[in-house]
C-alpha cells in the first residue's frame, strides 16, 4: 500500500534547506500514519510505503532526500532494503535512518556499515525524530554544497584548460614566428663566417640574435636580452628585430647612406643611444634590455662593438687562449638620454668572437652555482676545435651536463663570429 501526504500550509521556516521529500517505511499502518502526521506538520512532503520492495521501486522513479525505514519488516527488512537503496545508481545521496527495537551495539555497528546514517529507537519521540532529521539536514546541506561547489570547479578547470589550449596554441604559433625573426643561422662572409644560437626557456623569449648585410667586406652583428621573458619581452624583441632589420639599409638605425649614395655603419654607440631614445619616447613599458651591437670589417680584421649591459665578448685566439673584453655599460630603456662608448676587437686569422646572452653565463647547476664567464671560458678552451654549429651543439650539451639535465631557467642566445681559417 502506497500513500502520500503534505500540509501545504505548514510554515516553510519549520525545516532547513536541504529536505524536501521523505520516504516513511514500515509494515505498520498505524506507525506510518504517527510517522507522516508529525513529518506533514513540519512542512515535509511524505511518501509512504509498506515494505521494503515497495520503498525500493519508488526510490527507483523518485529522488528521495530522506529515508525513515523500520528494521524488522516481512520480506525484504531495512537492513537489505538500505543495502539496495544505497546500490541504486545514479541517484543523489538520501539520509537514511533506522527505526528499530534494537539497542545490542553489534546491531548497531552492522546497520552503520551496511549504510544506514542514523538510528532512531522505537516508539519514536516527536522531538527526538525533528532533531535527527535537522541534523541529516544539515549533513545533506553540506554534501549538496560541496556537490555544486565540485560542479563549478569542474566546469571552470574546463573553461579554463579550453583557454590554455587556445593560449598554448598561439603560444607556439608565437613561437614559430618569433624563430623567423632568425631567418638564417648561419652565413659565410667570405674571409669571416657568423653562426647563431637561439633557444627559448619557454615558448617564447626575450632574447634575439642576428646579423645584416652592409657593404662587400663589412657585415653587422647583435644580441639582445629583453628583461623577463613570455609574451611582452617577445613582442619587444619582434619591435628591435625591426630596428636592426637586415631587409632594407634604409630602415636599419645601425645604417646610413653617405652623399654618394653608399651604405655605411653608424658607430655602434651613437645607434645605442638613438634605440635608447626611441624606447623611452615611444614605448610604455617597463622592460628594459642589454645588447651587444656592432659590425666587423674582414678587411682589418676589426669589430667595431657597443657594451649596453651584456656580458663581455669573449675572444679565443688561434692558440686556444680565451679572453673577455667590453667595458660594460648600462641597459637600454633605463635612463633617458643615456650614453654609451664603444670598443674595438682586433681578430687575427683563426680567431673568433663569441657574444652571448646572461642564459649562458649564469646557467645554475643543482646547487644553483651559476657558470660565469670562467665557466664558459673552460667550455670554449675544451671545444676550440669545434666550428660553427657544432660549437653550439656541444656548447647546449655542455650547459644541460652542468644543469643536471634540468630545463634551462632563461633563453639560450649567442653569436658567433670566426674569422679566416681556424687551426
């Protein structure tokens, strides 16, 4: 026999969120009606049902929040009725209370582990069963909260790995783009040959190197280093890229034309200063950067180079013997009308020039000792035989030995200028 009942006039802050439905569950008529008459007065919709076959069917077809099931029943009895209640798939959790004469321990101690929350002893008191059912309430309340609170997390990790896809997508688009900037790696000069090094810490970077045309014997070279590194350091790298630019002499500031006609260098500290100005009157950032910048005449043998805050060019005669040189400067972008002094290299044949970037020199091992400029010095005196590409190759394998293998922590960037014939 099935039944249901509600006071519709009963007043709604009688009962806590969090049950709205309760299922009543015993054999007796009589019991089911004392049950349901306290239950509809406290402003509950009930449902009553017989047996436990019957509570079982109508928990199939119906969300139920709270379940007052009698142990001893005729067929199925509440224990395998909270069994199968709590194998019912799909279905939200109910609070699930035993009425029972029972009061052994042991009893108890099976009704929990089967599934049962709470027990009540019969003949059940009217303030005893409110009080056990505020307190399923508040359990129901915190589980349904903590369901929608699982639900909005969920849906906003989706949201938010949608995005990282989206963002990782045109990260390495990005990068990709940012790779072209180094169009060539490498080129032969003739009496000179200059190779290059970029490698990012992440998908993009903020360092950049590169070389340009200027006359048959003359050639231009340079690295920077945009402080920090993502996406704005990139965006400034791709703006200098345009500034050194080696497709057009004309839109390169290290670059000017005589009354004749004929393209020549600016000397690197007066381009220095002019990119510093640029920077300070048309950018609003707070990125600043270093770079070494300059040109090599193959006809003297002499690079012509500005310091703005990179490490020291490093020169490895013939002999093998490393030295470093520069004399140091400030970055640009930091201090409005800036100056800078240039320097001059002299190379003999089988002699070359390296210019690299702070990810070189200040790569940590595991205790986080960085390299230096000494480290790097021991790297070129036990690679000086090596060319161009290979030197770089064996250059990354030396610094990844002295990392432990772990992932760099800044861009990897260098020039490499060799001059005539190495012995």
């Amino acid at each position: 026999m099935l039944a249901k009942g509600k006071i519709s006039e009963a007043s709604s802050d009688l009962s806590l969120p969090g049950v709205e439905r309760i299922l009543v569950v015993d054999d007796s008529r009589s019991q089911r009606r004392i049950l349901t008459a306290y239950l509809t007065r406290w402003g509950y919709d009930v449902i009553e049902a017989d047996s436990g076959a019957a509570a079982l069917a109508i928990c199939q077809e119906t969300d139920i929040d709270m379940v007052l099931s009698d142990w001893m029943m005729p067929g199925m009895n509440g224990l395998e009725f909270c069994r199968a209640y709590r194998d019912l798939a799909n279905r939200s959790y109910g609070y699930f209370i035993l009425l029972t004469s029972k009061s052994e321990k042991g009893e108890v101690a099976h009704g929990l582990d089967i599934g049962a929350d709470d027990f009540l002893t019969k003949p059940v008191a009217a303030l005893e069963l409110r009080a056990r059912i505020r307190a399923g309430e508040r359990i129901l309340k915190m589980e349904r909260e903590l369901i929608e609170k699982n639900r909005l997390v969920s849906e906003t990790l989706e949201e938010i790995s949608a995005l990282y896809d989206s963002l990782d997508r045109d990260l390495i688009e990005a990068r990709a783009l940012q790779q072209s900037l180094v169009r060539e790696k490498q080129r032969d000069y003739g009496a000179a040959r200059v190779s290059l090094l970029l490698r990012p810490s992440g998908h993009v970077g903020g360092d950049l190197v590169g070389f340009f045309d200027i006359s048959d014997s003359r050639f231009g070279l340079f690295s920077i280093d945009v402080s920090g590194h993502g996406v704005a350091s990139a965006l400034m790298t791709a703006r200098l890229a345009a500034y050194l630019s080696g497709g057009s002499a004309d839109q390169n500031l290290a670059l000017t034309r005589t009354p004749g006609g004929e393209i020549v260098p600016r000397p690197p500290e007066e381009v220095a200063q002019r990119i510093n100005q640029l920077i300070m009157e048309e950018m609003e950032t707070e990125l600043y950067f270093t770079m070494m910048l300059g040109y090599f005449d193959s006809d003297t043998g002499i690079a012509h180079l500005v310091q703005c805050g990179h490490p020291h060019a490093t020169v490895q005669r013939a002999d093998g013997s490393v030295s470093s040189h520069g004399p140091g400067g400030l970055p640009i972008g930091l201090i409005e009308g800036a100056d800078w002094t240039g320097f001059e290299v002299a190379l003999n044949p089988g002699d070359r020039l390296l210019v690299a970037s702070d990810g070189i020199t200040e790569c940590p091992d595991a205790e986080g000792t960085m390299l230096d400029e000494q480290g790097l010095e021991k790297i070129m005196r036990r690679n000086a035989r090596l060319r161009g590409n290979a030197f770089f190759e064996t250059l990354l394998w030396d610094l990844s030995s002295y990392a432990s293998d772990r992932d760099f922590p800044d861009d990897i960037s260098a020039v490499l200028l060799e001059y005539g014939e190495m012995v």
